[in-house]
C-alpha cells in the first residue's frame, strides 16, 4: 500500500508564505481615513514615531527616541517600518519601503500609525487619546 502525496515541497512552500504574511491594514495614500492620524504625523512626526516605537519594542517612550527621529529621520523611521513589518509579518519589498519613507514618509508614518490602532496596539501620543 503507498499512499500518494499531493503536491510538490514548491507547492507546499508557496502555500505557507502565502498564508503566512500579511499586509498593511490600510494603503500608503488612505491619509483621509483618519484626518486626526495625518495631522498628528504631519505636525509631530518625531514624538509619534518615539510612541509607534515604544508599542513596536514593548517599552515606555523615551525622549531620546524623538530626538534621534528629528534628527535622523529617514534613517529612524526606515528601521522602525522594518521592526513593525517584522513583528506584524508585513510583506513589503525594500524599494517599496525605501520610497515610502523617502518620498511620502508622513504618509508612511500614518499608515504605520493606521495600523497599530487596527490591531489593538494603539500608541499613545500627542493628542492621541
């Protein structure tokens, strides 16, 4: 008696990855869905990325963080975006990444921000109660 397998390791593989990650709750440009998160972002981006970085790593927010986001922006805000796709399992490629933060990174900012909120993990922060 042998018993057939249906489907090859490919098969299988692809299936996982499929089922395995996820995406965005919201798109890049669905600013308008919440105007309070795209003010806050646009008026306070440090302070609301040291609060997203904050839920991201389990830890209380620290001056320090806002700090090094007024100053190093892009730089802060492209390995938060990596921590927060890692810890949500966000399929995202690296130039999509890049340019959401060179480009539109307030819009990248609030969708990360979008996001926390749509999966219980609301930050706390400027204006944000």
């Amino acid at each position: 008696y042998q018993r057939r397998v249906h489907g090859t390791l490919s098969e299988c593989l692809f299936f996982f990855e499929a089922h395995s990650m996820s995406h965005w709750e919201t798109g890049l440009f669905e600013c308008m869905e919440d105007p309070k998160i795209c003010v806050v972002s646009w008026c306070c981006y440090p302070c609301q990325h040291a609060h997203q970085k904050a839920v991201v790593e389990g830890k209380e927010c620290s001056p320090v963080d806002c700090i090094l986001a007024g100053c190093f922006p892009l730089c802060c805000n492209y390995m938060h975006r990596m921590a927060l796709m890692h810890k949500y399992g966000i399929e995202e490629g690296i130039v999509d990444t890049i340019l959401a933060i060179w480009c539109c990174a307030v819009c990248g900012m609030a969708q990360q921000q979008r996001h926390l909120v749509k999966t219980g993990n609301k930050p706390a922060g400027c204006f944000m109660d």
